[in-house]
C-alpha cells in the first residue's frame, strides 16, 4: 500500500557512516564538494574516485540504491558529455564533415559528468546513511552554526512534512476512491479534462490539509510550543572520536586535492 | 439479482516485501432485498472486502459477480458497477468539493451522463431521502454545515447515483447520539421503502442487533460467520475470542443464565430483553 | 475542604458567525468547580458548548465575560498562559493532528523540549511516560503506523511527560473503534486512580461518563444538568430530551420501571442489573 513506502531511502546499517553525526556528514559533503571541484586533472580524479568507491564501499549501501538515484539524471549526464564533447576547441583526434571530437573536449567531457555522478553519489550516501530525523537534526544545528535566524522553523517544517505525508498520501487514496465510487473517472480524456477531474480531489485535499494543519497548531500551542527561544531538545547531537577521524579524512582529501591542483 | 463473490482474495503488493493478504478465499451473496451487517476488529480486511462490491478493487484470486456480471471481464464499464453498487466510505463528508450542495449532489449523476432535468430530479429525491430540505439547502455551501447535515449531503452524493445496493462503512463514526440515530433511520427508511439492498459495517453491536438480518464476521482475512443476526450472536464464545463483542443485552442474558435464571440467551434488544425478564419474574411469581 | 483545581465563574464566550456578522454565544455563563483528583465526565449533544469550555481549561481561549482560574492562575492573565498549559494538558479528537514528530518517543519529548528541560531529564520523563501508557515498546514508531488508540495513548504521554495537575480530553474516543476505545479509557482511569491526576473528560459515549465521579451535561451553552453517573442516568426522559442517550442497561431498567417491576434506580452497568435482578 501507499503508506508502507518510506520517504527519504534511508537504509538501515550500522556501517561507519552509518554511525556518524548528522552534522559531520553535512559538513562532510560540503568538503568533499570542494574537493571535487579543485579536482582538475587526471591524477585529482584519480583520488576522488579512488575515495567515493572506498567510502561507499564502508557505508554498505548496495550498488543498486546508488546506481537507482544517478539514473534518472541520464539526460543531463549525456548533455553534459554531449556539449563537452563536441564544441570544445582544440586538438581534434575524430572528425566527421563539420562533427569533431578534441582531446580536450574527450577530457572535459568525461570530467564534468563524473564530476556530476559523484556528486549525486556523495549526498544520496547522505540520505541512504542518515535517518530523516537525525538529517532534520543535523540541518538545525548546522544552520544555527551559521547563524541563519530561522533555523529553528525549517527544521520543524521539516520534521512536520515527515511526519505527515504517509497520512496525506494515505488521504489522497481515499477520496479519490470515494469520487471514483460516484462516477468519477481520473484517467482518461485529454489534458484539459484530466486537470479538471483532479478538481474533486485536490479541494477536499486541500481542505482537509488547512483543517489539519489548524488543529496541529492548537495542539502543539496546548502544549506549550512558542517557537525556539527557551526550547531544549531531548536528543543532543554527539561528537565520537568516530567523527573526528572522518573530519580528519575529508580534510587531507581536500588538501590533497588542492595540492593535486596548484603544486604539482 | 444479486452480488456474489466465489472464492476471493485480495493481496496488495504483491511479490515485495510488504506483500499483504489482506481477505482469504471469501465466499459470499448479497441478495437484492437483504440489510446486512458486516462486523470485524479494524484491520480484520472489512474495507477491503467492501471494495470488491463495486469494483475499486479488484480480486486477485476469484470472481465477484454484479447482477450476473463479472466486474473484471473486457468490456465491462466499472461506472456501470458503480451505478448499481452505491459506497458510502467513513468520513464521507471530507470528500465535499464543491461550492454548493447542489452541485456536490449533483457529481454523480453527471459523471454517468444524465442530463440536466434528470440531474435535477435525482438531487431532489436524493435530498428527500435524507432530509433535506431542497429549497433551503440547494443553494448554500456544505462547508458551512453541521457535521450530521454534511454527512447527510455526502450520503445524498451517493444516493442521487440511485444504487440498487448500498454499502455504507460505519456510517455513525464521529456523530453524536442524535446524528447517530438519524443516519440510522435513514438507513432503514432506505431498506424499507426505497426497498433498496444495504450492508452495513459498524462496530456498535447494539446498533447492528437492531438493525439487521443477516450478519457477516470477518477475522484475519476470512469469512468466520454468515448467518442470521440471532444465529450469529449466538457464537459469543468464538466471537469473544477473535476480539467481538455481543449486543449488551445478549451480554445481560448470558450473565443471567450463568446466574441459573431460565433466560432465552438469543436476545438482541431492549424490548426483546424487557419481555424476557418480565416473562421470568412473573412466570416465577406464578410458581410461588 | 477539598481543593479546587479549576474554577470556573460565570464563564460567556461569543463567535462571530462567518454569515451576516451575528454574534453566537456558545457559553451562556457556566459556573463550575473542579476538585483535585477528581473524574469529570462533561456530555452533550454536538454544538452544546462543550468543546469551547475545554479551549477555556488552557487558556486556548479567554472569557469574553467571566473567569477561569485554574490552581489560582487565571487564564486572562497573559504572563500566566504558560505556566496554565504545562499545569492543564490537552487531548483532542483527531489522533492524526495532534502528533508533531515522525517517532513515538521524540512526539512525546515535544512538550518537554518546549518547557525547556534538560535533557537527561526529558529522556526520563519520555521513557516513564511511555510506559504509564503501555507504550514503551513503541519508541521508535512511526505515528503512521500505530492503531487509533495507540496515538491517542501517544498523546495521552506526550501530555504527561510536562507533569500537569489535569488532564482535560475533548473526545478522544469519537475517532476510535471499541477496542480502541477501551484502551483510552483503562489508561485514563488508571492515571485517574492510580496517580491521582485530575481529570475533565468530554465524550459522546454515555458508556464513558458512567465511571466518571461526577457528570455535567451541557445543552446551549449552559450546564443543563449536574451529579453522579447514578443520578443522571437515572432520569431517563431528561436525558433524552437534551438530545442525548442513557446507556442501554439504564434503558432497560427504565423500560422495566414502566411495566411495574422496580429495581433501585441508577443501575447502570450490566453487573448491577444482574445483581439487582438476583435479589
């Protein structure tokens, strides 16, 4: 059923990854992202390719999940090969009427779209290692660090969306079937009539969704929420020695990285 | 005519891992003219069972049969299932849309095609049914509504599809005692002089007691009893066991024929349970 | 003397009705007294007024005329509101709406954290909670996947993991089914009997109001009658009248009174009946 399906792909384990902080692997990836983008050559890609396979390697994750969250971008990647590929300027090595390929272009082109499919690795590693609610927490933290003022809010928004999309999703299944039970039909006619059947649905969605949302505030106002100031949290985020190391592995990949880059 | 179902199973997501068998093998009629009640602890597979009526599901495992009619055969039109096999879901007020209760009457009829003037005429028979009065509530929006009246129009909803069968899931939750009792009477109104065919699911077994002919008990699935109310009620034992309750003044006989009082212990309601010990009392007044 | 915990004087509130402006007044001046340690049981037909009293319990709404003071703090005063909600826990209708976080044990955290708690101190609170309610088993669970009862227990924790001196549940039971209903009630009445935690119980289920120590039943805004389960029940006619039921073994006794056969009034559940009837 609808409701079973799980939001955010989280994949059970208790990987080294698994077991990090929240807030390390946000901060993590934001690194590793650097890293990424100082890489420029073949011996930076060399190293950053050799650290994603290692580190999706400890996380467990099979190769599968990885592999289902790069697929839908097919397009970009081949578009992004495709232009590389085709309109660099420089030594060509292929050439067919005015069609060429370039040794640079060759380059570019491979380089900018593993660029992409690590980059999609890295943070769907994030999400497949991370518990929606330890990443809310992970989010709140972070953004407080970095003195965004409403941090607070978003993470409950956040917490708040979780919590209630299965009962929204298991809401839309009903009243569309109670409206099919009178006749409706959501899945034929053409564009026009097919917006316009989703009419019966998407009102009493939206009502409803208003109704819940008012009676949540009243609850959560009865139970003495006044936005963040004062507010304490049960579950306090802790550093291990574990996360230490890991802070201490992106870095020297980053330095090695921008060493890779300028020095060498 | 009737609704017959040989042999039905549903199992939603099959082959995954949350594959679930949600009803077993069920084998059941629903003939035209009958008032049934259908009871089962939640999850017990009710909802699911009455979706097959009028094919929002479809059976994975054998065949429901509408008025001769196989639901899943090529060429069948499921509106025309719909038509004739009317839902009326929990919470049916929470699927009104539209601006007036006209026009959420209405839905129905047009979605199978009736014109206007016939539109009209099915609103308003609709609307007499459950007691609304068409002049002074056509106009105006049902979100302004009582809970009971906009329960009332949901049901109208339905009833303008003019069912021959009527499939109503717990129709009294969440409606206070006098909400309670006018949905209940519209019910039986319905049965009895629209002679239309009704199933009733409801956890109220006082309710279902007075209410019904026949009855249906699903556990885990399948089909535990089907039988006569008074039949049915009489199985306490294994009604208790997979978690039913009787109707109190079944409960009451029990007890007092536990107690060594000479009770009829096939009693369903409050009059039946009155004459019931005023016959002992006085009949043991006679001896002495 | 008992002590009073909620004192209600000649409470008025009004809405303003969407249409043309009229002014609806849904409290018509209540007077009531809550004792500590007391079960209250508050029935009536829907749009009696019953809901607005409860909002009135936790300053969720203010009087318009009148006053609501509970344990000496009235709820007009603003520098006192919150101190009045951590004292008078809330339980609403929907299980579905009342529930914050996407786990069983941070949902129940929620009021705590609000209260600004230490930590150590909240994950006790948490975990003794959820085990008053028979719950703790269920820490780690997603709100989606529990049964109607088991979320109205969740609430019924989240409300006494902050400590309050009363527990005011606006039909908690309407969504539910029976078994589902049981549950919410054996857990109330323990906490009730066991802790000793006020509690103002608001149902449409008469069955409910028969173990509660005292029932008021509203009608129009006004407390239209007043007194233990026994005397209420017991004016069958009355009770009718107010749009409302009696439960069926007071039906019955009522039934039997009529054709001559008087057993003492107030029976109201199965085994008074029958141990009135063995006699």
């Amino acid at each position: 059923m609808l409701k079973d399906i799980t939001i955010g792909q989280y994949v059970p384990g208790i990987s080294f990854i698994h077991r990090l902080d929240p807030r390390t692997k946000i901060v993590a990836v934001f690194l590793y992202m650097a890293a990424l983008f100082a890489s420029g050559d073949s011996t930076g890609y060399l190293v950053v390719t050799v650290f994603t396979i290692s580190m999706v390697f400890l996380s467990k994750v099979p190769w599968l999940m990885i592999i289902k969250g790069i697929r839908p971008l097919w397009i970009i990647l081949v578009l992004t090969m495709g232009l590389h590929l085709f309109l660099t300027q420089g030594d060509i090595i292929w050439q067919m009427g005015f069609v060429k390929i370039t040794q640079q272009g060759l380059r570019q082109g491979v380089f900018m779209t593993l660029r992409l499919v690590y980059l999609v690795t890295i943070t769907s590693l994030l999400t497949l290692t991370t518990t929606p609610i330890a990443l809310t927490d992970g989010i709140e933290s972070v953004l407080k660090a970095l003195f965004v003022p409403v941090a607070h809010e978003l993470a409950m928004m956040m917490t708040i969306a979780l919590r209630f999309i299965p009962t929204l999703i298991e809401e839309t299944e009903k009243i569309m079937k109670a409206q099919m039970a009178r006749g409706a039909d959501f899945d034929s006619g053409g564009i026009v009539s097919r917006a316009k059947s989703l009419i019966p649905l998407l009102v009493p969605l939206f009502l409803s969704s208003f109704r819940r949302a008012d009676e949540l505030a009243m609850a959560m106002e009865a139970r003495c929420y006044r936005g963040g100031e004062n507010r304490t949290r049960m579950k306090q985020l802790q550093m291990t020695g574990l996360d230490y190391m890991a802070f201490i592995i992106v870095f020297v990949l980053l330095i090695v990285c921008i060493i890779i880059r300028f020095w060498m | 005519m009737s609704i017959v179902l040989t042999g039905v199973s549903h199992t939603y997501s099959p082959n995954s891992p949350y594959e679930m068998k949600a009803i077993k093998n069920i084998d059941l009629e629903i003939t035209e003219g009958e008032i049934i009640g259908l009871i089962g602890h939640t999850g017990s597979g009710k909802s699911t069972l009455i979706q097959h009526f009028n094919g929002l599901l479809k059976p994975t495992e054998g065949r429901v049969l509408v008025d001769g009619v196989d639901i899943v055969k090529k060429g069948v039109k499921l509106k025309d299932i719909r038509k004739k096999v009317g839902l009326v879901f929990q919470y049916p007020e929470h699927q009104l849309f539209e601006e007036t209760v006209y026009k959420d009457i209405a839905f129905g009829p047009k979605n199978i095609g009736l014109d206007q003037e016939k539109t009209k005429s099915r609103v308003r028979k609709a609307m007499k049914m459950v007691d609304l009065d068409y002049a002074k509530y056509r106009d105006i929006s049902p979100f302004t509504l009582s809970g009971g009246e906009k329960r009332r129009v949901a049901l109208a909803g339905v009833l303008a599809m003019q069912p021959k069968y009527l499939v109503l899931d717990e129709p009294t939750a969440g409606l206070d005692p006098r909400g309670r009792d006018e949905i209940l009477r519209h019910v039986t109104e319905l049965h009895r002089r629209e002679n239309m065919t009704i199933v009733i699911v409801s956890h109220s077994m006082d309710d279902i007691a007075r209410l019904v002919d026949r009855l249906i008990v699903i556990n885990q699935g399948e089909l535990v009893y089907n039988d006569r109310t008074r039949e049915c009620f009489a199985q306490y034992e294994e009604l208790k066991r997979i978690g039913l309750d009787v109707p109190t003044m079944t409960a009451l006989m029990l007890r007092l024929a536990e107690k060594g009082w000479p009770v009829r212990t096939d009693i369903l309601t409050i009059k039946e349970a009155k004459e019931e010990i005023l016959r002992v009392v006085r009949g043991g007044a006679a001896d002495a | 003397m008992v002590r009073k915990v909620i004192e209600i004087k000649n409470l008025i509130h009004r809405y303003n009705s969407s249409q043309d402006g009229i002014v609806i007044e849904a409290l018509k001046g209540v007077d009531l007294h809550v004792a500590k340690g007391e079960f209250l049981a508050v029935i009536g037909h829907n749009g009696s007024g019953k809901s607005t009293l409860a909002k009135h319990l936790n300053a969720l709404l203010l009087p318009h005329e009148g006053s609501v003071t509970i344990n000496g703090l009235d709820t007009r005063k603003k520098e006192d509101t919150w101190a009045i909600r951590q004292q008078v826990g809330m339980v609403f209708q929907n299980p579905d709406n009342q529930l914050v976080a996407a786990t069983v044990e941070e949902d129940t955290a929620f009021g705590p954290e609000n209260l600004g708690i230490e930590p150590v101190e909240i994950r006790r609170l948490v975990d003794d909670s959820l085990e008053r309610v028979g719950l703790s088993s269920f820490h780690k669970r997603a709100p989606h996947l529990l049964s109607g009862g088991q979320k109205q227990r969740v609430a019924i924790a989240g409300i006494i993991a902050m400590r309050p001196n009363v527990l005011v549940l606006d039909e908690p039971t309407a969504m539910l089914d029976p078994t589902g209903r049981k549950e919410v009630m054996a857990t109330v009445s323990a906490l009730n009997k066991e802790e000793g935690l006020t509690v103002v119980h608001i149902t449409h289920f008469m069955e409910e109001a028969v173990f509660a120590d005292r029932v008021v039943v509203m009608s129009e805004g006004l407390i239209a009658m007043e007194g233990t389960p026994r005397e209420i029940f017991s004016r069958v006619e009355e009770i009718k009248r107010l749009r409302l039921d009696v439960p069926q073994i007071a039906e019955l006794n009522g039934c039997l009174a009529k054709e001559g056969l008087l057993l003492p009034p107030g029976i109201l559940t199965l085994e008074e009946m029958v141990v009135a009837l063995c006699q």
